[in-house]
C-alpha cells in the first residue's frame, strides 16, 4: 500500500496536470457540454470548488470531533449517488453562476490549494479521525484519495470532450483502485450505485484488470444494492477484462458495457444481455 506521502504526492500530481490543462483550453470552452449529463465544463468546475471546500470543512469538523452531518446534509451513510445527483447538479451549476465563469480557475485553485495543505499537516493519530461524508464515516486520510479520485474523473470528463482518445491519468486510477480495496470500498459501491428491483439471486461481477495497474475483484449486485468480494473460487455470471482506465469509467459510469465491447476495449465473457445489465446499476453521477 502506497504511503501517507505518496498518496499526497498523487494528489498534487493530479491537481497539477489538471489545472494546466484548464488554463490550456481555449476562449469559450466553459460552454462546452463535458461528459457528465447536464452540465457543463463549467459546471464541472464549480462542482470540484464545491468538493474541496466540502472536504476542506469535513475534515476540520472531524480533526475537532465534530461527524454529525452538517446543515442542509443527510445523515452520515444515508447518501449515495442517486439520491444525491439532481441536488448536486443544481448545485455545482448554481455554484458557477454565483462565481462567474472569469473567477472559476482562480476559485479552483485557492480552494483545492487549501485542501492540500490540510491533508499535508495531519499527523498519523489525526488521519485516522472519523470524518462525515453522505456515504458513511470515513478516516480523514481517505480524503486523499477521495479527492484523487473526483479529479480523474472529471480531469476524464472534460478533456474527454476535447480528445477522444484520453484516458483516466495513472495516479488517478491508483486512487480509484485503493477506495475499491480499502474500507472505502462500500461507500464507493453505495455513491456509484443506481439500486433497483431486489434480486432473487444475487449476479457476481468478476473484473480482471490487466494494465497499467492489475487488480481482480468481484462485485456482488443485489438489485437493491451491492457488495464487494474478493475473487475466489465461486464462478461469475460475467467476467470483463479491461485495462484500468476502462474499469474506472465503467465503474463512475462514463462508459457503458456495450460502449466499452464496440469500441474493443471490453472483453466479456457470460450472458451479454446480463454484461449490460451492470451499466443500469453503475451510472456515477
């Protein structure tokens, strides 16, 4: 497992290759539509001002003992990201009107600036401080990867737009990888999680995850929910081999299964109407 230092160092890598990029893009580029559905790249932007000063306040509420969910906000673990998704969007899209589109790079880098500079004083007692978040309590360390992982993401859904051939950065998709093998999993799983109809039997979802960064992992869809398991000797109803940037879209819901298959990227092996099946419960937000 990565260090404390490290994990830090990816952040700052991801912070840095992303906010270089936004102040590359060309006059107008805010009005653009990203990949995320309604908003756009400036939409994206003041969503990711509204996450680190979320986090940024979460984080010193907990070093202070404070993990009762804040004004206007659901109880720790009550959220994920269906319920979530139409208040954040009206959100992060008033958020930018509130700024003006001039302010957004400025507002972005002050505020992710000053989440950095918490998560780099936190000493080994403090990163292990309880922490609000909508999906559950969380150590104030995982909002390291936390924050990695909402830059890649979005880092993905704008430049996505601008080149189609871009693919999650690496140390992004380190991050994503740590909230699925950490105690971060089931709240990745909840905030990713579309629930529907429960399952009389539940469908097992084995990934193998070949490059840059191996991994497997099988996720257990319940219908109404869903689990993470390590890959054993029970056999999947479908298995996907991907590469790691494939296995993070898929997961956040940037690509569908079939998607991902067309385009050669996705191989699977089962019930092809069941592989689908997987981007009805896996949409992101």
């Amino acid at each position: 497992m990565p260090s404390y230092q490290q994990r830090l160092d990816a952040l700052q890598s991801v912070s840095r290759q992303f906010t270089q990029y936004l102040h590359s893009l060309p006059a107008g580029s805010f009005d653009r539509p990203s990949a995320c559905d309604r908003w756009q790249v400036g939409d994206v932007i003041g969503h990711l001002i509204r996450g680190s000063d979320f986090y940024h306040s979460t984080v010193s509420r907990g070093l202070a003992g404070g993990v009762s969910s804040p004004p206007g906000r659901a109880p720790a673990g009550s959220e994920s990201g269906a319920s979530a998704a139409d208040g954040i969007a009206d959100a992060s899209i008033a958020k930018r009107r509130e700024l003006g589109d001039d302010a957004l790079l400025p507002a972005f880098t002050e505020s992710n600036d000053r989440l950095i500079g918490l998560l780099s004083t936190l000493d080994p007692k403090q990163r292990v401080l309880p922490c609000y978040h909508g999906a559950g309590l969380v150590p104030a360390e995982s909002f390291i990867e936390l924050r990695v992982n909402e830059l890649t993401v979005h880092y993905w859904d704008i430049r996505s737009r601008f080149d189609a051939e871009f693919l999650p950065v690496i140390e992004g998709l380190d991050a994503a990888l740590s909230m699925v093998r950490r105690s971060l999993g089931a709240g990745a799983l909840r905030w990713g999680f579309w629930p529907g109809c429960p399952l009389e039997t539940p469908v097992r979802f084995r990934f193998q995850v070949e490059h840059p960064i191996p991994a497997e992992a099988d996720i257990l869809v319940r219908g109404d929910g869903a689990d993470l398991a390590d890959s054993g000797p029970e056999s999947a109803d479908v298995t996907f081999r991907c590469e790691t940037g494939i296995f993070v879209l898929l997961m956040f819901g940037r690509l569908t299964v079939q998607d991902a298959r067309d385009a050669g990227t996705l191989q699977v092996e089962g019930d092809p109407d069941l592989a689908a099946r997987f981007s009805q419960w896996f949409r992101g937000i």
